[in-house]
C-alpha cells in the first residue's frame, strides 16, 4: 500500500486516525522507500544521459523487479520535491466577486505532487500588472493558502481580486523555490459601492460650474461602462436645511466615461452646502461649497406705511436680490449704480443709488418726492431695465402751505353772494389737504380798489384743501379777488371776475328838444338798477317798457321790447303826430321801475302818399287825365311838395308800363298834378305813383282797360309735325299794341288760310285744311287743323280780306312720318346670283313715300325675308337670305347700302319688318367671301352692320391677325375656310373682346382693308424679297359665300374661289398631277399643265388662282426646274391645297417644315421642327420659327380648349 502524505498527520482517508505503532512502522517503511527511489531516480538518470530513453526504461524495469523481489513488497512511486506550480485563473473576472481558481504543485518531472499537503508549506498568492510588471503586486484575498488547503497536489479555491486591469497571478512558497504564474486575466470593477464628487470650494448662483463625479467599486476602481447603461444621476445639496437646487438636477449616465464625468450646473441659492450625488442607492459628497448669491435680478423695495409730506425726507429700503431671490451680500463690490424713479408724475431725490450704500445688501436710502399722490418707487439698473418695485403705495401727501389758488364764479351779479374757492397748495404745487394745524387768517379784497364784503378766512374754514365762501361785489365791470396772508406772506388771486348788474330799478331817458310831427325822432333808454349800474343783460333779463306822453297826440311805438336794448341801452325811433311840447314817460310794463324825459317841442311832419284819381275806363294807346295828390299821414296835401326836388315814377300793379312813366316834383301846385297818363296793355289795371327813393306810393282805383282797333293777326303754330299728323294752327287778332281784342268775330268767309313752301309758294296741294268752314273766334282766338302729307319747311298765312289785315306763322318744319315701307334695289349692275353678293340700296319711307332720314339714328334696325308671291299669296322663299337683320347704323338720311345674299335660284321678293331700338346689339359676322385676284386673295368679311377693324398685326411672316372689337360670330364656334388660293386658310374666333380674323397665307404676305356698307374688305398680297407687291387688279366677284351662321366651311369641289360652276370642270387626275408637281417643287411644269387645262376649261377660278399662285412661288422659289436627286420623290399633295385635317409627309427638313407651315398643318411642323433641332441645335432661324407657331396655336385655340 502507498504510503500518503495525508499519514504524517496520522490520517488516512479510509481508514481515519492510526494508532502511534503503526504509524512508526509506516514511516520507517517510507523512508526506505524513499531512499530506494532516490537511488533508483540517480541510477536511473545515469541511464537516461549515458543510454537514452530505452536504457532507462530497461532500467526502471530492472529496479522495479529488484523492487519486487526485495521481500518488502511492492511500492508506489510518488511525485518528487515540489519545483513549480501551475496556476489557472479565468479570462474574466470582476473586482469583488470571487474568482474560482486553480493551483496545481508539480515536481521537476512535472508529476503533481500529491502529498503536497503533507510535505508541502503554505503558499503566497501575488498579482503582477501585464504592463509594469517591475511595479509593487496589488493584494488578492486571501493572499495566503496554507498547505492543507491542498488536496491531491491541487488547491481549488475562490479569491477576491481588489484591483481591475490586466494581470498575472504569481504563487510562490516561502521555502521551496516552487514559483508559478498563471497566464494573463482581467479583472472588471465591481458594481457601484462608493462615489467621490469634486468640486470648486466657492460659486454664485446661477452661474455654471463645472463638477466631477466618479463611480467607484468597494476597492476604489472607476466603475467602467455606465456610459452604456440606462439610468441617471442626481444631484442634490447636502447640508441640512438647504433649500436650493441645482439645474441639471439629473445627468444621464451618458456623460460617463471610465466611470467619471464632468457636468456644468447651477445653483440656484446663496447658502453654503457640499453636492450630493446619488446613484443606484451609493451617495457621494463634495466639499462644502459657499454659493454666493448672482447678479442683480431683482431689487425688493420697502417704502412706509404711513403718508409721507411732499419735499420731506422718508427713508426707501432696498435689498438686491438674484434671480432665484438671494439677497446679494456684496452688492457693495460686485454691484453697479441703481436709478430710482416713481410711477407717478413728481420728481424723486436723489434720483440714483451708489453700490456702496449696500450694507450686506441691504440699503435704506433718504429720498424726498414733490408730488401729492400715491406713488409706487421704482428701481432700475444703469441701463434702465427695471428691477424691482414696491410692492405697498407710497402716499404722498402736500406740505407747507406756499401758495394759494383762488377760484370764483366768472360772473356775478351786483349785491349777490358770489361763490369763492380758496385752494392751499405746498411749493410743489400740491394740494395741502389738511392745513388745520396752520395759523393762517385770509383777508379779500379786489384789485380795482372797489367796494366788496366778505369774511376773513381762517384754517379752519378749510376742508379737504379746499375753503368754500361768498362775496358781494356793488360796483359792474371787471375784477379779480386777492386772498392774502400778510403774516405768512401767502397770497392768491382770482380770475377775471365780470359784475353784472343787479334787477332794473329806473330808466334815464334821453330825447331831443325838438322833433318834426310824424318823423321818427330817436330817444334813448337807459337801464339802471339799484346801485346806479346800467343794466347791460336788459335784453335778457328785463320785460318790455311802455311809451307815454302828456301831450294830445298819438305816441308811436307804445311799447319796447327788451330786445331793443344793446348793453343796457335802448335807442328807440319815435313817432308823434301833433306839433305840441311834450315829455316822455316810461313804464316797467312787469315791474316798478320808471323813468321820464325832459321837454321836446313837435313842429309839422312830411309826406307820407298820394291819392290818385282816374276814370274807371280807359283804352290801350288812348290818353286819359290823372290827378296825383301828396298827402301826408294826416291825410293833408303837402303844399310844398314842389320844392321836394323829387321824382314820381308811374306804373301798374301788374307790372304793365304806361306813359309817362316818370313825374317831376316841379309838376305838382300845392302838392297836385294834373297829368295825362296812357295804358299799353288791356285788362283791369290799378296805377302806382311812387317816389324814387323812398317809400311814398298811392294807388288808384281798377281801371277797365280795353284794346283799341285790330291792327294785326298773329298765327302761331309748332315748330314741327311728323308728315301726317295734325298740326294745329292758332290764329289771333290784336291791336296795334298787340293786345288781344277778344271780342273779334269775323265771318269765316272773309278769312283766308294759305300754306306756303319755304320758297314762298302755295303748297296748299300737300296739306288738308281741316275745320275752316266751322271756324269761331272765342276771345279773340280760333283754331284750324292741318294734316302735312309732305315733308318739308312751310309755313301758314292767314287774311281778313275786309279789314285788309294779314298775319303770317313762323316756318315750320313736317318731318317724315315713321318708316312703314322699304325700297329694296339692286346699287349695282348685275344679275343678283344665288351664293354671290350684290350690293342693294334700301331706302325708308314713311306711308306718305317721304324717305325717312332719321331712320337707325335711335338704334332702330331692319329685318329682311325672302319671300314669294304666288297666285296673289305671299309665302316664305325655300332659300336663306343673308343677312336677315341689318342695324340702323348702316343707314344714312334714310339710305343704306348693303351686300345681300340668297342662296336659291328662283324668284323672290323682299320683305322687311322694323326691329325695336336695343335688339340689334353689337355687329354680328354672318358670312366669309374669298376671291382670288392676280397675285392674291380678297376676302370680305360680311355683318349685320358696319365692320371696322381695331387692330391689324403680323404674327409671322405668312400668318397675320385683325381683330374686331365688340364684334360677335353669327355662330358661337370657330369658323373656317380652307382655300387653295394664296391664302391657304382663315380662322375666325370668337372672343371676350370680339372676334378674332388668322389669316394664313402660304407665302410672305401683307394686308390692307376697306369697307363698304356692310363688307369689311381685306385684300391679302404676297410680299416679294421682302417688297409688298403693286397694288393687284380687282378681278370680278365670283366666290362662294360661306355662311358662318351654318357653321360649316366650303370644302365642296369645284365651288371654292369660282364666280359660277363651270361648263367643263377640272378633272381630279389633273389636279393631283398638279399637286404632284408643286410638292416636288417643278413649279415650271405644275404651271405649263395649269396653262393647258385653262385652255380646256377656261375662265376656271380655281385654275385661274392656282396659276397665279404659281407665279409668286416662282418669284420667291426663283423659279423651278426639275426636282434635284436630294428631293425626296414621295409623292403628296401641295401643302396649300390639301385640307388642314390630313397629314403632311416630309424628312425632317427645312423645306419640309416650311411645307407642313404652308399647308396650316402646325402641329405637324412642330414635330418636324423638334426632330430638326435635335440635329441642328446651333439654327436660331429654326428656333425662332417655333416660338412663333407656338404663339400661333395659342391664338387658334377653341374656348374649350382654353378651359381645358
């Protein structure tokens, strides 16, 4: 059996304690072993260098049966003296957690050394840094293992590393040279345990400071890796009874890293306290910090209680204080000058603060305000932003009395109590509100020295500032009140006071000594009231006075009104008439005062009118005797009127004149003239004398005036009369002063009426005198009728033949009568063809065939229908007659002229209506005409009125635009003619301003226009080299019409540009041959076939327009040979000919884009136009082209199209 190590402490594991005998015996028997293994290893490592490896094992054998022979019995080898030890430790680890480790003692042969519990001794446990190996080993727990922790040569245990890094753990035993180290490891920090903060020893509120906070394990490592955590850090003050708090209050652990990190907060009180940082239940703490409060924020503003004088000393209390309220207790060094000011409108001394009047910052301040108010103080910086102001009002109350302010009423009566306000304000113009405890004694007096009563004021007769009292003033006028103190030297005056005087109590009056009976003699009135003052408001406040006279006449006026009086004084116009001495009395007529004046002697009067005697009949143009009387008011004749120097003028009540008209004073013998007065006008009259420039006058008695012998016939008659209506005539007989004798009545036989032309001769063939047999004159006037079938300039005589009197009307004017009738008929030579225009002269007349001049001018229009008349009935025409409406404005004195069209070859008639004024509204466009003449074409623009171009304009250089404004399309769409002349096509489109004309031609081209009548004539010529050609020979008309109203064009063969079908039409073979040969550019050969089908069919429009075509292209083209090989033969048909719907075949030329323009096909030659410029980008020609056809397509675009 093995001998263990594990015996030397007398234990077996199997069998558990031995007793001390066999222990002995155990041990002696080891030690033999022991030295035969020694021997064994020594023989067996002679072996191993002199014989290898196999002599060895050879000799192992050797001792090993040696052994086994040896009568002690077999042994175990055991592992040899403890050389090395072989330490494993895991890659990981984390500071403070334990570590499983493992500890294996081997023998130089590297055997483990089993019994190392036995025979071994404890061991040290190291921990080497990787990097700094040379540096001092950090601690591991335990660090010391004794021997018997060992168990079978291998120590499994768990230790606590404290450090964190990379490392080696080192054993070594303290007496065998056994060293081991493991191979490298980590050590991790282990979880949160303590948390160290580093900050500044001194801040101030609300400024950033910055602060470091490490995270630290139990051992004191950075705690790595929070950065990567979820979760925050708070941050607190520390110190017991703090009541600020930081801003951020909370940091994430983002911040981190390696376990510190480095923040900037606030605080946000003045108050010393270490940081507190709390994190996963760990606190950390700073060093106490002292927080000294911020800059200026606020300022705290005490003011007292109770009210204050004005310009007295209170004290303000003032305490700087930071954002966050913290008194700032240094304001002294680190604050600036603060500027006091009030809410109210006073001064505030001293108006600024020094820092250095802070004490701990706390400031009472001595200030003095000038104002009586309450007032809240105000405290700003030196920039003047406001920082803080008191919370409680400060009531500031007046001081010393300085000054007084007297207020009365502006007005007062004398005698009666005037209303006076005595104001007491301090020396800053305050009101003094209680000045009781002042000895004050006011005295009143005016400033004009005059007589006043009122009392002396005393402080106590104040209240409120204010004292209250009355004053009677005796003397009227202007004054002012002084209330003086002369003890104080105190004073105040008054406004300007105005006395009135008191109720009227007697009137002085004031009259000449002499006066002329009857004539007003001016006596003045004087109010006065009881203390001698006029009474100026009389004529507001007194009540009227009553004239008296001791005399025996009568006094005028009886009575005064108050109104009468100007500032107390009346200046009254009186009249007497009895030439005596009197005096004047006067009455209050609603109260006691009187007055009375002295004596005033009253001599004769003067005149005052005339009597006028007249017979009471009299006749026009005959004198008759008038006696003129000037009396006056008494009724007596004034014998000196002659002397008056006077002038009489003489005239009816009616306004009528008579003769004389005027009278000379020097006329009149003791105040009577004989005169002889004559009558003009008849009637009842009353005649008037008057003296110019004064107001005597007399009237006679009515006067029966009535005419003298007839003399004249007067005929009156209007000034015009349509042609049969009836005129009425008036006929009158007056005498020679054309008065009208009303009771002529001459036999109708002995009159005689006759109408004269305005040449003076009878045109009685025209009119019809109706109602001059029954003739009667009823007050001299009679009336005939007479009925005008002529129009023309007339006028009427009348003759009595007895008396030989004749009268003769002014001229007057019979005007047509209303249109009733029209003349229709051909202005021009011609047979009127169905589908071709002729010009027609429609002429109005009324039912008498006078031709209606003013026909149209009033927005009258005429409406036309083709009719027939067959069998004696009148029926409507199978065909169309166009226009069928024509306005007024085409007609001139009655006369229009207008192109017409029918559409049926067949007999008609016209039949025309008149249409109301207002239905006809703007000119209408009903048809297109096109023509070809040499060289161009000639279209005409047909409308219901006059058609007038506003504007002409070229779009390119074969595409032109004219405008009508105001002008509608019969047919609300647009209109369209495809020609094969040299205008290839025209477009008309209607419009918000009117319609729109494009006319495209299929060369250069310019245009001109005319009208006539109702045709608008645009003659379209192509422009060689760029010069307009002559102006071309007007060929004879011959298009077709195109209707607008049918809203189709003319595209039928054979019909288009021709003035009539012709006998041999143009085969469709040879126009396509043409086609052929324009499109290939032979213009030579397209024209020599032209030639010979013209011979075939001549005078064919069509062939007619396509030569002369030809002709232009020739001069423009520079005529044309045969087509050259680049030319594509593909053959097509002439873009000018072809209708604009079917498509043009061309390469992407430029002869090809011009083709497509010719032929109207736009689109097309835009398409050509884009493939073009994608080989040739550098052509600006090209590119202004299409700039153009685009500018063309949106002219041409339908409403429609414009809404889409």
């Amino acid at each position: 059996m093995p001998v263990r190590s594990a015996a030397i402490f007398g234990y077996d594991r199997r069998k558990g304690f031995k007793d001390r005998r066999v222990i002995e015996n155990e041990i002696v028997g080891r030690r033999k072993v022991d030295e035969a293994s020694k021997q064994g290893e020594e023989v067996a490592m002679r072996v191993r260098r002199e014989s290898g490896l196999l002599g060895g094992v050879i000799l192992m054998l050797m001792l090993a049966i040696l052994c086994g022979t040896s009568g002690v019995g077999a042994l175990e080898v055991e592992a040899g003296t403890p050389a090395s030890f072989e330490v494993s430790v895991p890659e990981a680890n984390r500071a403070g957690d334990p570590s499983e480790i493992r500890i294996v003692v081997r023998d130089a042969q590297g055997n483990i050394v089993k019994d190392y519990d036995r025979i071994g001794e404890g061991i040290l446990l190291e921990m080497v840094p990787v990097k700094v190996q040379h540096l001092q080993t950090e601690p591991v727990s335990p660090e010391r293992f004794s021997a018997g922790a060992f168990e079978g040569g291998v120590l499994r245990a768990r230790v606590v590393f404290k450090s964190v890094g990379l490392y080696y753990l080192r054993v070594r035993a303290r007496r065998f040279p056994a060293v081991g180290r493991s191979s490298r490891f980590s050590i991790e920090p282990g979880p949160p345990a303590s948390i160290e903060v580093f900050s500044p020893a001194e801040a101030r509120v609300g400024e950033p400071i910055e602060i470091a906070v490490e995270v630290k394990d139990r051992y004191g490592n950075p705690v790595s890796g929070l950065e990567e955590r979820a979760g925050e850090v708070k941050i607190l003050p520390a110190a017991v009874g703090a009541v600020g708090s930081f801003d951020p209050a909370k940091i994430p652990l983002s911040y981190f890293e390696n376990g510190r990190a480095r923040v900037k907060v606030r605080y946000n009180q003045a108050e010393k306290t270490p940081i507190e940082v709390e994190f996963a239940g760990i606190a950390g703490r700073s060093h106490p910090i002292h927080f000294r409060a911020g800059a200026l924020a606020e300022v705290v503003v005490s003011v007292p209680r109770k009210p204050v004088p004005a310009g007295e000393p209170f004290l303000v209390a003032l305490e700087a204080r930071d954002a966050a309220g913290n008194t700032i207790t240094d304001f002294n060094k680190t604050g600036n000058v603060l500027r006091l000011s009030t809410s109210g409108s006073g001064h505030l001394t001293p108006a600024a603060v020094s820092p250095s009047e802070f004490e701990k910052g706390l400031a009472m301040i001595s200030v003095r305000y000038d104002r009586a108010e309450k007032v809240r103080v105000i405290v700003s910086d030196a920039s003047g932003v406001k920082r803080g102001e008191s919370r409680e009002w400060l009531k500031v109350t007046g001081g010393r009395i300085e000054r007084l302010e007297v207020l009365a009423a502006s007005e007062a009566r004398a005698g009666e109590p005037l209303a006076v306000q005595v104001v007491a304000y301090d020396r800053f113009g305050n009101l003094v509100s209680d000045p009781r405890d002042e000895n004050l004694r006011l005295t009143v007096r005016s400033t004009d020295g005059s007589e006043i009563e009122a009392p002396v004021v005393t402080a106590r007769d104040f209240r409120s500032g204010t004292a209250f009292f009355t004053v009677k003033c005796f003397k009227t006028g202007t004054l002012a009140l002084q209330v003086v103190d002369a003890g104080k030297g105190i004073a105040g005056q008054s406004a300007a006071v105005t006395v009135l005087p008191a109720a009227v109590a007697s009137y002085r009056v004031e009259a000449p000594q002499s006066a002329i009976a009857n004539d007003p003699f001016e006596v003045a009135v004087v109010a006065l009231d009881r203390f001698g003052n006029v009474v100026t408001d009389y004529d507001r406040t007194g009540s009227p006075v009553l004239f008296v006279s001791d005399g025996n006449g009568d006094l005028e006026p009886s009575e005064v009104g108050p109104a009468a009086f100007e500032e107390g004084v009346a200046l009254v116009k009186v009249r007497y008439n009895t030439a005596e001495s009197i005096h004047l009395d006067l009455l209050e007529k609603a109260g006691t005062a009187t007055g009375k004046s002295g004596a005033v002697l009253v001599t004769s009067s003067e005149p005052a009118r005339f009597r006028l005697v007249i017979p009471p009949r009299a006749a026009a143009g005959e004198p008759v005797k008038v006696s003129v009387t000037a009396l006056d008011e008494f009724g007596n004749a004034v014998a000196g009127y002659s002397r008056r120097g006077a002038r009489v003028a003489l005239y009816t009540e009616q306004g009528a004149p008579v003769a004389p008209p005027l009278l000379e004073s020097e006329v009149f013998h003791n105040g009577v003239a004989e005169v002889e007065v004559t009558f003009l006008e008849t009637g009842d009259q009353v005649l008037v004398a008057r003296e110019i420039g004064s107001k005597i006058l007399g009237r006679s008695e009515k006067v029966h005036v009535i005419p003298s012998r007839p003399a004249q016939l007067v005929v009156s008659v209007p000034e015009s009369v349509s042609a049969g209506d009836l005129l009425p005539v008036r006929i009158e007989m007056r005498d020679r002063l054309g008065n009208k004798i009303r009771d002529y009545s001459p036999a109708s036989a002995s009159l005689s009426v006759e109408v004269r032309g305005e040449d003076g001769r009878s045109a009685g063939d025209v009119f019809e005198i109706e109602g001059i047999a029954n003739m009667v004159f009823r007050e001299g006037v009679a009336e005939i009728v007479l009925r005008a079938r002529k129009a023309g300039r007339f006028s009427v005589a009348v003759e009595d033949q007895v008396l030989r009197i004749e009268g003769k009307s002014s001229v007057f004017t019979v005007e047509p009568g209303p249109a009733v009738a029209f003349d229709i008929r051909p202005a021009e030579s011609g047979k009127f063809r169905a589908g071709e225009l002729l010009k027609f002269r429609i002429t109005a007349r009324d039912s008498f065939s006078n031709i209606v001049k003013n026909f149209g001018n009033d927005g009258t229009g005429l409406r036309l229908r083709a009719v027939q008349i067959k069998e004696g009935r009148k029926t409507a025409a199978s065909g169309t007659l166009l226009p069928s409406n024509l306005q007024g404005a085409l007609f001139s004195n009655g006369s229009a002229g207008a192109y017409l069209v029918y559409d049926k070859a067949e007999e008609i008639d016209f039949e025309a209506a008149v249409v109301p004024p207002g239905v006809l509204g703007n000119p209408e466009v009903v048809f297109v005409t096109a023509e070809e003449r040499a060289g161009g074409t000639r279209l005409s623009l047909l409308g219901n009125g006059p058609l007038s171009p506003s504007s002409v304009r070229r779009i390119t250089d074969s595409l032109l635009e004219l405008r009508l404004k105001g002008a509608t399309l019969a047919h609300r769409a647009i209109s369209q003619i495809d020609r094969i002349g040299f205008v290839s096509l025209v477009n008309l489109v209607q419009d918000a301003t009117g319609v729109r004309v494009l006319i495209h031609a299929s060369a250069p081209a310019s245009l001109r226009t005319g009208t006539d009548g109702n045709a608008l004539l645009i003659d379209v010529e192509p422009v060689v080299s760029g010069v307009e050609l002559p102006a071309p020979v007007i060929l004879p008309r011959g298009p077709r019409i195109v209707p607008l109203e049918e809203g189709k064009s003319a595209k039928k063969p054979g019909t288009v540009g021709k003035r009539s079908v012709p006998s041999k039409p143009v085969s469709a073979e040879t126009l396509k041959e043409i086609r052929r040969l324009v499109t290939e550019r032979r213009y030579s050969e397209a024209r020599d076939l032209v030639e010979r089908a013209l011979r075939e069919s001549p005078g064919n429009t069509v062939l007619e327009g396509i030569r002369s075509r030809l002709r232009v292209l020739e001069s423009v083209v520079g005529g044309g040979g045969s087509t050259p090989k680049s030319v594509s033969k593909e053959k097509g048909k002439i873009p000018a000919l072809q209708p604009a719907t079917e498509p043009v075949k061309n390469t992407a030329t430029r002869s090809a884009i011009e083709g497509e323009i010719r032929a109207g096909r736009y689109r097309e030659a835009l398409t050509l136009i884009d493939q073009y410029l994608s080989s040739h980008p550098e052509d600006k020609e090209i590119q202004r082209m299409r700039g153009r056809i685009e500018t063309m397509l949106r002219f041409l675009r339908t409403p429609a199209e414009e809404e889409r």
